[in-house]
C-alpha cells in the first residue's frame, strides 16, 4: 500500500498526513512521523514554514517501526 499526502488545497503544501494518525513510542505520528506539537502547529505555520520543515525536517525523521 503506497500512502500519500493529503491536499491542503491551493498552492499551499500538501500536508504529510496520510490518514494513519497513531503515535508511536517515540512520540512520532506513525503515518507522517511529527509530534504532537508539529501536528497541532500545521495549520498555523505559514506556507514557507510547511515548505521548509517537510524539505528539512521530514527527511531526517526515522521510519516507523515494524
């Protein structure tokens, strides 16, 4: 199963939620590896802001566990 990013509408980013909404033991969303705080902050960071941490920070985020 290939999951995908979830349209913000726009030209906004897309947003990396791919309905898989489960926190692991490391505190990281299993389906789009943020914390809660990122979470709750997505839909107040600005364009740029959304830009930058998914070309930044989601890259060096690890995969889930099995």
């Amino acid at each position: 199963m290939q999951l995908e990013p979830i349209p913000c509408g726009g030209n906004a980013p897309v947003s990396p939620c791919v309905g898989i909404c489960r926190m692991d033991a490391d505190g990281l969303c299993v389906g789009c590896r943020r914390t809660l705080a990122e979470i709750a902050r997505w839909g107040a960071m600005s364009d740029d802001e959304r830009r930058r941490w998914m070309r930044e920070e989601q890259p060096l985020r690890p995969s889930p566990r099995p």
